[in-house]
C-alpha cells in the first residue's frame, strides 16, 4: 500500500466512529459473525488469517491471538497479537477455546467454518447496517483502522510492524501519515502549545 487514498482519492480506512459503528452493528448479528468481526478489528489481521484460527491458537492466559502470516512465502511464521479482555472473554464464551483445547480431535479445528467468500459478505453486510459506504467498508478497511488507531495511540511503530506482520518497517510507515479527523486530532496537540 503506497499510501492511506485510493486512485480516485478516497480513504481506504475506516475512521474511530465509522469502526465502533461496525462493532455495533456487528454486536446485533450472530455472536459468531460478531467474535468474527471483533478479530478482524481488534488484530489487524487480514481476513484469510482470522479464518484460519484454530482453538490452539487463541491464548486466553495472555489475551493473545496468535495468527499465522500468511503472506510470507514459508509456512507456520506466526506473529502474536493482544485482544481485549472482553473478547477473550467472548471468545470463550462462543467457542468453547478452553474446552476444544483439551480435546486433541477439536484443538486444531478452525473457529469460523466458512469460506472467505462468506466471511466477506459478512464484513460487507455488517458495515452496510453500519452505514458505511466506499473502499473503506471492508476488511483491508479495518486492518488500516487498526494500524492507524494503533499509531494515534502511541504503540510504538515497531509493535505495530510486529502485529500487522510486515517484512519492512517502511511498510508500516505509511500509516504514520494519518489523515482527516485523524490528522486533526494530531494538530490538536500542537494547537494546545500556542
């Protein structure tokens, strides 16, 4: 990604509000489609990634998601990433992590059995209730959110590498340069100095 706009100049992430817009709406679906979306926003994941979860992979202990890049070009590189407690909790809750882990026949079977053209649509669906509309209403959508909200909130940039799972740190640099109501926020600052 060379930069936060699309060909046309539309932003490609979503902003805090049009984000907790899509968990609210999220909240109003299935407690799958919902533990689904929480992933999706909360890691910055990419969607091919949180559904191949598997039960081993959720750390509730830690409040870890240990995902599996899937980018890089050899198997089983996996990078951890924290959640929230409530959704570990929810994790829990909805898929039974504790309980599928001690059973050796569930321990590796997938969170989310449906395909990634399901999963999409389930995306889509939950920002369309949300009322989010362009290139930002998507997954990638919320990995951006994530990796931006994750700057603004002074993650240092080499975590956020880490989570998002990039190569390069230049990759990750070009979320350094937040925009819109992001950008004002950031101005805000130096205003206060004046």
């Amino acid at each position: 990604m060379s930069n936060l706009y699309d060909n046309d100049g539309n932003r490609k992430y979503l902003t805090v509000q049009e984000r907790t817009d899509f968990l609210d709406a999220a909240r109003g679906m299935s407690q799958e489609v919902y533990t689904f979306c929480a992933v999706l926003a909360y890691s910055g994941a990419r969607l091919s990634e949180v559904l191949s979860l598997t039960h081993e992979q959720i750390d509730l202990n830690a409040r870890l998601v240990i995902i599996e890049c899937l980018k890089k070009r050899r198997p089983n590189v996996y990078r951890a990433v924290p959640i929230p407690q409530e959704l570990a909790v929810g994790l829990e809750d909805v898929h039974g992590v504790t309980a599928a882990k001690r059973d050796p026949g569930r321990s590796r079977e997938r969170l989310w059995n449906c395909c990634r053209t399901t999963a999409w649509h389930r995306v889509k669906h939950c920002m369309d209730k949300a009322n989010i509309e362009g290139t930002q209403a998507s997954p990638k959508g919320l990995r951006h959110s994530f990796a931006i909200a994750a700057l603004q909130s002074g993650v240092p940039i080499n975590f956020v590498r880490k989570w998002l799972g990039h190569a390069r740190l230049s990759t990750t640099e070009v979320y350094a340069n937040a925009v819109g109501d992001e950008e004002q926020t950031i101005a805000s600052r130096l205003w206060g100095t004046f």
